[in-house]
C-alpha cells in the first residue's frame, strides 16, 4: 500500500520518522487549506446564482482562510528570505506543495468572488448535471453510477493497459479525473504503488471513491472537487487520465480543460478516444439546453482536437473494440489556447448537449 509521498503530489512526506518541524508545520497550513477550499468550491458550485455582488476581499478575509493563508504566506516567505541552498530537499519539496495549494485556493476565490460571472454560472450548470446522474443514477447502472462504462468487466482490458502503463512509464503519482465513484480503479495492476488523486465535480460520486479507493491507498484526503473547465491544474502529475468524459463535453470545454492539463507541467495523458470516428460534437455550450443524454465518438486525433498518433492505445472497453484509450507525452500535444481562439461561444441555436 502506497504510503511515501513525492513532490509532485498534494500532500506531504509526513510517515517519514526525519520528518523536520517546517514540514510538519506546512503539512498543517495545507490540510486545512485544502479542507478550507473543498468547502468553499463545494458551496459556490452548489449555491443557485445570486442577485448580489460578493467583494473579493470579503471572500479573502473571511475566517479561517485568512488565517490559514496568512500562515502559509509567512511561512514562504520565511523560506524564501533563508535561501532555497540551506534547506534540505524534502523542505523545498513540501514548500513547492504549499506554493501550489495556495494557488489552488485563490483560484477557488476568485471564482467564489464573482457569483454571477459566466464562468461561475456555466460550472454550477455542469455541476448540476453530473450531480443529478450520479445521485438518480440516471445512466443505469446496477454497479456503478458512473455507467456501464465504469463496471469491472467492462475497465478489464483498460485496467490491464493502464496498469501496463505505469510500470513501463515509471508513474508515480496519478491524477484521475473525473474519478466518478471510483467503482473500477482499485483494480489496476500497480495502483497501490502510485499516489492516487481522484478529482471529481460530482460531491455523491467523489465521497463513493474515497471509501472503495481507501483499500488500496491510505491517504484518502487527496480527493477533491475540482472543475477542470473553469479551474486550473496546480499540480504536477506523472500521468493524468481523462477516461470518458470528452465525449460528454462540448469543444470550447473541452479544449479548456484540456488546456489547463498542458499548463500544470504533467508528463503524460491517458484518455478514451474513437480513432475512427468522423462525428461531430458541438462547439459551445452556450445557450444551448443540456441534455443528459448528449454524447459523441470523440476522436483525439481529428478536428479540434488534433492529437499526433499516440504512445500506445488499446481497448477502453472489453465488450467495444471501437473505444479505444490511449496514452500520450503531454509535451507532443497541440497548443490548445490557439485552438480556443477558433472556438464560438455566442449564443447558439436549439441544439441539446
């Protein structure tokens, strides 16, 4: 069971038995940061949009962020006075983690500071959706609330390969998401050697993978809220997977979030492709009605996304060969700003996704 932490990870070396006064004390300022930015993500994404207009500092100032960050503050900048050469390694690595959480936290912030802004409004909407299909398990099935597409006989040949995966490539430190209620993932050959961080915009979906995903990892606070389309990735991981989620979004989400993936400096890309697939998503999801319902083919390798021919690839489905998942150096990807710039997001016409 994996229980070291690396640098690139959330979290901190804190089994160690050296484990030096900084690092027990930034190990402090981060849970409560990420426990304090759970809450506020959770409740701006879950709270019906207001008439009123929020004040930045307020948001800032309120207790206890502010006192967790004016701590995590202090204790950079103490660090940084003292000079990067006289701290040991581990301290540098866990002051890199602070950095990095409390940039997480004054995204989540900023979004909570403007209820009203489209962003906001488009990631409450999202949030919704996929809350109401885990919570009505509204794909059906009996296993998973995540779909057919998540039970364990169907991930069999997807566990397989991405286990292969993390052998071969050396991971060490593994992002899903969406995670989805994590039905599958405990089963990949190897998992219990990384370190395992489930990110989901589904609060019923999430609190399901933190309990099946604590038989094989013991640090279970590493999961968390996130929304890849309207948040970006602070963190550095050995390989992200994107499993099954493309196809329900629509371009312009898509390609932010893939975007935000290529920003966080990760190395490589996991994610469910259809090679041969010609259909065509939409491009924005702007004042159209979403339908639980919407999905297409998505093809990785075709417009606008326009992947090189990956790594490796095998089959995303035992009982499907034409959904594929496949692997990818994220530095081999496209620049995904440019391809944003071609992406509508005017008003659009009728059309469910």
């Amino acid at each position: 069971m994996y229980r070291s932490l690396s640098s690139s990870s959330s979290s901190l070396k804190t089994h160690r038995d050296d484990v030096s006064p900084l690092e027990r004390s930034i190990a402090d300022v981060v849970r409560d940061l990420k426990a304090t930015r759970e809450r506020v993500l959770r409740d701006v994404l879950a709270t019906a949009v207001s008439t009123d207009t929020t004040d930045a500092r307020e948001v800032e100032n309120s207790s206890p962020i502010a006192d967790a960050l004016d701590q995590a503050k202090r204790i950079i900048e103490n660090f940084d006075r003292a000079g990067r050469s006289n701290a040991r390694e581990d301290e540098a690595e866990s002051l890199e983690t602070l950095r990095s959480v409390v940039e997480s936290v004054s995204d989540v912030q900023r979004l909570a500071a403007n209820p009203n802004s489209p962003v906001v409004r488009r990631a409450k909407k999202r949030s919704e959706l996929f809350n109401r299909i885990h919570d009505a398990n509204l794909w059906g099935s009996a296993e998973s609330r995540s779909g057919g597409g998540s039970t364990k006989a169907t991930t069999s040949t997807a566990a397989r390969c991405i286990g292969e995966w993390i052998r071969k490539y050396d991971i060490k430190t593994f992002l899903d998401l969406p995670c989805g209620d994590a039905n599958w993932q405990a089963g990949i050959p190897g998992i219990e050697n990384v370190r395992y961080t489930g990110m989901d915009i589904s609060v019923g979906a999430l609190e399901t993978a933190k309990t099946r995903m604590s038989e094989v990892q013991t640090d279970i606070d590493d999961f968390r809220t996130h929304d890849i389309v309207a948040l970006p990735m602070r963190q550095r991981y050995d390989a992200i997977m994107h499993r099954d989620v493309v196809q329900h979004l629509s371009y312009e989400e898509a390609l932010r979030g893939l975007s935000n993936f290529a920003k966080s400096g990760s190395t490589y890309f996991i994610v469910s492709t259809h090679p041969k697939s010609t259909e065509r998503g939409v491009e924005s999801d702007v004042g159209v009605a979403r339908d639980i319902g919407y999905t297409y083919q998505n093809n990785m390798q075709s417009e606008p996304f326009n992947f090189p021919p990956p790594l490796e690839m095998c089959d995303n489905y035992a009982n499907n060969d034409a959904s594929k998942i496949a692997i990818w150096r994220i530095a081999d990807l496209p620049n995904f700003e440019r391809k944003l710039a071609h992406i509508s997001t005017h008003e659009s016409g009728a059309r469910k996704i």
